[in-house]
C-alpha cells in the first residue's frame, strides 16, 4: 500500500519559536497533501489541502500566516508552525493522494507538537 | 444537522465477539465511503474503501453501504484485542474527506 511519512514524530518547543514537519510520500507521487490537526479525544480537523506547485487552500479560521504550508514537490510538504504558542500544542497529521487514487487519503504517522 | 455521525463509544467487547460499528450521513452527493482505524497517538490506516450500495469483504471486515438510507457499518468477525482503536467512518466528495468523531472500540481478552 502507499506509505506516507513524517518527521518529526514528537518535537517540544519554547513559546515563539517556528517549528517545521515533514510529509513525505514513500512510493508513490502526491498530487495533492492534506494537513490536519487533531486535538485529543477529537476528530480529524481539515487544515489545509495543497497541490504541487501552488498555494495551499486553508480551511476557514485556520492563519495561513501562522502556519505556513510548501509543497514543492510530489514527494514532499511542510507544514511550519511560526510564532508557536502553547495553544499550538496538537497532534498534526499530513495525508496524501496519488494520481489515479484521487478519493482515498494515506495518513502519515503523525507529530505531536507541545509547545512550553 | 451535521454531515456525518458517529457513536464516540466506548464499545466494549470481549475477544472473539462480531463488532457492529455504524455511521450515518446527510450529505447525498459523497461519493465514496471509507473506514480509518487509528490507535492511539499513531495516524489513521486506511482500512475499507468502497463506493457502491452493499457489501465488501476483506478478510476479517466487512463494509456495508446502504446508500438509500445513508448509512454505513463496519462488521469485524473473531474481534481481537489488536483490534482495540478507534474506528473512523469517512466520505470523500472530489478529494476532501468528511470525518465522523470516531467511536473507541475496546476488546477484552
């Protein structure tokens, strides 16, 4: 099946700081990346979708300015949290889909971000 | 109304038991319908994907779609305590994907 990756899978920042994640697609290209955030007992919230090449749609109320999405590639994007703060604390999950298998999603393993 | 609805749980069952997980949907224009395991801290497995009315075996599981009364179940046979997750029902229209809660099945050896 397709794979999809993160890094890194836990990180612990300072308040202020930028924090950067990884979505890698293993073994096939992604046309298009999705970011979600998911908050403990909750389900999976939209973030952002993003297609190689172009600028990312971001989910009404979510800061484009804050978090800061590239998709350079159809095997990568990245997800910058910028300014982090303590209410950034989340478990952020990226998702990928292929040409051909447009309607199904991987996930990547996750990150789990605390922000102190 | 919302879009998709799931039973948080948790579900209990002991091993060995036929698990009956079910979502509804209002949204008649999804298109394609999928069950997401996800244990805990770890991101979602794509289990079941189907987009047509009735059923769809795979080994332990089944997906059953009733598109006429916007309803979708996951039956897993000889329930085992790797099974122990949360169940994510899915609808995807065009590439984005509506997420019910999740309900948290427990399988007691």
């Amino acid at each position: 099946g397709a794979v999809v990756s993160q890094h890194p899978s836990r990180v612990i920042c300072k308040s202020g700081t930028s924090v950067k994640i990884e979505c890698r697609s293993l073994d096939f290209q992604a046309t298009t990346m999705f970011w979600y955030r998911q908050f403990p007992k909750q389900s999976l919230m939209l973030m952002a979708t993003s297609n190689e090449g172009s600028k990312a749609t971001y989910e009404q109320g979510v800061e484009k300015d804050k978090f800061l999405i590239n998709h350079a590639s159809l095997t990568l994007s990245t997800l910058t949290v910028t300014s982090a703060h303590p209410e950034d604390s989340s478990f952020y999950i990226c998702s990928a889909t292929g040409q051909g298998a447009e309607e199904t999603q991987y996930f990547g393993p996750g990150t789990r971000l605390l922000v102190l | 109304q919302k879009e998709v609805e799931q039973d948080p749980g948790p579900l209990s069952v002991p091993e060995g038991a036929i698990v009956s997980l079910n979502c509804t949907y209002s949204n008649s224009a999804f298109q394609y319908f999928m069950w997401y395991r996800q244990y805990s801290r770890k991101g979602p497995e794509l289990l079941m994907y189907t987009y047509s009315s009735g059923n769809k075996e795979d080994g332990r599981f089944t997906a059953q779609v009733d598109k006429s009364s916007k309803y979708i179940s996951l039956f897993i046979r000889d329930s085992q305590p790797s099974d122990s997750a949360t169940y994510l029902c899915a609808w995807s229209l065009g590439s984005t994907l509506t997420f019910g809660k999740g309900t948290m099945l427990l399988v007691s050896p």
